[in-house]
C-alpha cells in the first residue's frame, strides 16, 4: 500500500505541510524525514501488533504517526494525561509491541518502550510493511461506564470522514488547519488525516494559549480551527481585534454548547459551525453547515453526506421530531467495532447502526439538538433533567466563566441538580439561583451552587461531569 503521505508528496511536493513555531516542512520534506524515521524504526519492530504512540504535539509525533503507516502498522494513540496504570491497561488489552516515547517512565511499561531519540540514532534498515493496510488507527474511550474499549478506526473511515467534512464546509488548496487538539484525541488526528488528503497544511500547536491562537487568527497564519467550547471561551475573554478575511471556519465539538456563546459569536461575526462527533466516527458526524449556522444556534446540524442518524426510544422505536432519545449512526466514517471486544462490539453496534449512549431530538428541519450523555442524565422526581441545559442558562450569565452540573443524591426525589461554577467576578449564590428560577423549570434549577477555581476537564478540554458527581456525593454521604 501506498501511504497517504507519500502520495500526497508525488502530487503536490512543494506544498507546506506543517508549521510548527517557526518551522515549516513540504510534503516532499516531510516525506523524507518520515521515510528515514520508517527504516529506523523498522528495527525495533517484531511484528503486526500495534504500536504505541506516547508523545506530545510536536512534529516528531507527525512524524513518527506517518512512519507507522508506512510500515503498515495500526496507531495505539496513548493519552497523555493518564496514569501509568491506564497506560499499562491499553497497552495489554491491545497487545502492543512497543511505546515510542519522548521520555523514560520511571516505573516501566507493560510494553518495551523506545524514545524518539532512540529511533534517531539507531541504524536504518530496509522498510518491512506488515500487512495491516485496513486498520489505521486505536484509541481508547475515556470510559466514563466501566473499562475503556479500544476504538477501531480504518483508513476507510478516515477518508470518508475527511471527504465528508469537505463536502460540507468546503476546500481551499490554501487552508490551513490549526491545530491545538491533542494529536492523541481523534480531533486532533483526524487533522493530520485531513491534510494529506487534502493537500493542506497544518499549523501544530504544542498546546492552547489562547493569546497565541488570538494573535494568529488576528494575522491570518490559519483559515480553520477546531475547538471546544472551553477554548471558545477563552479565545472570547482575549478577543480585542477582528479575525483575519482569510479564516472561515470555526469547528466547535465536544459535546452541547451554552447557546448564548454561540450567539456571541455570531455578533462578533466569527464563523462558529457547531459539530457533533465521537471517537467511533473518526470525528464529525453531524455539522452545521455555513449556510444554516446563523439560524440554527443549538443545533449541531445534519449528518454529513452520506451518514445516517435517528433518534430511538427506550421501546426501540423510532422516535418522532422533537421527541428525545438515544442517537444512533451509520455511515463509511463509523467504527466496525471495538479491538479484542466482541461483547462490547456487538452491544454497540446493532443491525448496522451505533448507539452512541448520547442523547438528542431532531427538529422538524432534521436538524440534530444533542441534549446530553445518557450516563449524565439527571432523573428528579420522575422528570429528566439534563445538564447541559442548566449549564448553557448558567453560562448565559455574564459573571459565569465555567459551568457544570451534576446530580446529587436525595431521599425525596432521588435525585437533585447542583452546579458547579468558575466565575469571573464575585456574585452570590442566591443571585445565580434567582436567575435560573427565571430561565429554569423549578425542578430543574440548581438545589445548590459549589464555586471552584477550576472544573475537572480531559486532555481535549471536555467536562468530566462523573467526578462532579462523586465529588457531591461523597460529601453527602460524609454529612
């Protein structure tokens, strides 16, 4: 098989394929590194099981990532953050052969672990492909229900969520795609995919500083750029000049955002498309497109071409618009399973399509609303209530920087939401409860408000609501 990138260098060398500071690599130069890393790195490797990817965004990581695909061999992308317990778990149930590193881990791996400047310094040899041309790359869930499972995504998958994605918000040979994701989140990855389809470059961050990510929208160094809504937020409390002519598309994902930010930005006149995807769709799968955007805030649009979505009740009917339930998808860019698990496989993926656990309702217009993660919904006195739409009221409010929300034990109702906020200058807990009585069902609004200095978030700058909810809970059963 032909890797991407090497066919992306014979048909444009002389495009820029990645920026990093003030760097930058054609597609021809990449390509060369990538090829002297492959026979390095052929050295260490024993066999087709998957390799491990343990590297922070850096151009080795590029690297690295395209020379196991030249090899033929899947990706097992290691999140950073975890713990080397987390680690060792992926590591085994992928049965990896090897952790590619930028450091030694005091306590060793369940898995032989080399670092970049190993691969570097070591004797090339000739370049052995393994075969696996068909599945690209793993990652693992964060496993908010019981052990993460090992995401299948194939090349097939990849390229048809990066032509989807094109189809929608369109191409331009001159794009740039800012990226300042973790190249181990799929949304992150799936930019690298993007761009040897494409043909586009890459602007790769080490991490987001909003300053940095302002002044570059500001100058023109990039035309898209994905964010969370955490992100979103704090490029809007830096904002002080327009963005560039040249940047049109901000991609905003990672779950449902606080309505009143979307429209802040559409005041500002920033070019925010809502999205709606998982690591099992090899990114987007639903997105605002731009013609739609201005007016359907909320909305995390329709399923790219050509993928399928319908909402389906607890009876496994198909549910009416309007009527919430659990989303469910088919299409080319959906996951065909789980690695090593059958029985998680085939919970998720039934008669072709994978319920996704998320829960959301269509609009008349076929117009996708995600309301929340089932795990999160709040049942209160009979009555679901879900988080993100107390959180989207409560982020409304101007002194309100973060929000979260989770459902807190009680002997009357079962259960009752509090909130959790950051907040951007002092207000009372009265006073945000008075507003959400305003705005919120009464069983619906917070019973309580806990004020923090920061709200437990992953590496890709999603809320973690399950600690909020331990957190709550045990100081209820501590009382």
């Amino acid at each position: 098989m032909t890797s991407w990138l090497e066919k992306r260098a014979h048909l444009t060398p002389n495009r820029i394929a990645l920026y990093f500071g003030h760097d930058s690599w054609t597609f021809k130069e990449l390509e060369k590194e990538v090829n002297e890393f492959a026979a390095k790195l052929s050295g260490f490797i024993h066999s087709s099981d998957p390799v491990a990817v343990l590297l922070p965004n850096h151009p080795d990581t590029v690297m690295v990532i395209h020379a196991l695909q030249k090899l033929e061999l899947p990706v097992l992308m290691l999140n950073s953050r975890l713990t080397r317990d987390e680690w060792n778990y992926q590591l085994s149930d992928s049965r990896a052969q090897l952790v590619v590193t930028d450091q030694w881990i005091e306590s060793p791996l369940s898995a032989e672990m080399i670092t970049v400047y190993d691969i570097r310094q070591s004797a090339p040899l000739d370049v052995t492909s393994w075969g696996h041309s068909d599945l690209c790359s793993i990652m693992y869930t964060s496993g908010t229900t019981g052990r993460p499972k090992g995401v299948m995504q194939s090349y097939d998958n990849h390229f048809a969520s990066a032509s989807a994605s094109a189809f929608n918000i369109g191409l331009d040979t001159k794009d740039i795609w800012m990226c300042a994701v973790p190249l181990f989140h799929i949304s992150g990855y799936s930019i690298l995919m993007r761009s040897v389809i494409y043909g586009i470059g890459v602007r790769l961050y080490a991490k987001f500083d909003e300053a940095v990510i302002h002044n570059d929208l500001v100058s023109g160094k990039g035309t898209v750029l994905s964010v969370v809504t955490v992100m979103l937020q704090r490029l809007l409390e830096v904002k002080d000049a327009a963005y560039h002519p040249s940047f049109r598309c901000m991609l905003l994902g990672g779950g449902p955002a606080p309505e009143s930010m979307v429209e802040q930005c559409h005041q500002l006149k920033i070019p925010v498309f809502q999205s709606y995807g998982m690591t099992e769709t090899c990114s987007q799968f639903t997105t605002l497109s731009p013609d739609d955007a201005p007016f359907k805030i909320g909305s995390s649009g329709k399923p790219l071409f050509p993928g399928e979505l319908k909402i389906i009740k607890e009876s496994g009917e198909v549910a009416a618009h309007g009527d919430v339930g659990e989303i469910a998808l088919n299409g080319p860019s959906v996951t065909s399973g789980y690695f090593n698990n059958r029985p998680a496989t085939e919970k998720a993926l039934q008669q072709g399509w994978l319920k996704t656990g998320d829960m959301g309702y269509l609009d008349q217009d076929g117009f996708l609303y995600v309301v929340d993660r089932r795990s999160d919904l709040i049942i209160s006195g009979g009555e679901n209530v879900y988080p993100a739409e107390i959180e989207s009221v409560l982020m409304s409010h101007p002194a309100v920087r973060e929000a979260g929300v989770a459902g807190k034990k009680d002997l009357d109702w079962g259960e009752v939401p509090v909130a959790f906020l950051v907040t951007n200058e002092t207000c009372t807990e009265e006073e945000l409860l008075r507003y959400c009585r305003e705005r919120l069902a009464a069983y619906k609004t917070p019973k309580s408000i806990y004020f923090k200095d920061s709200l437990p978030r992953n590496a890709g700058g999603k809320l973690i609501r399950r600690f909020l909810k331990e957190e709550v809970n045990a100081d209820n059963e501590n009382c």
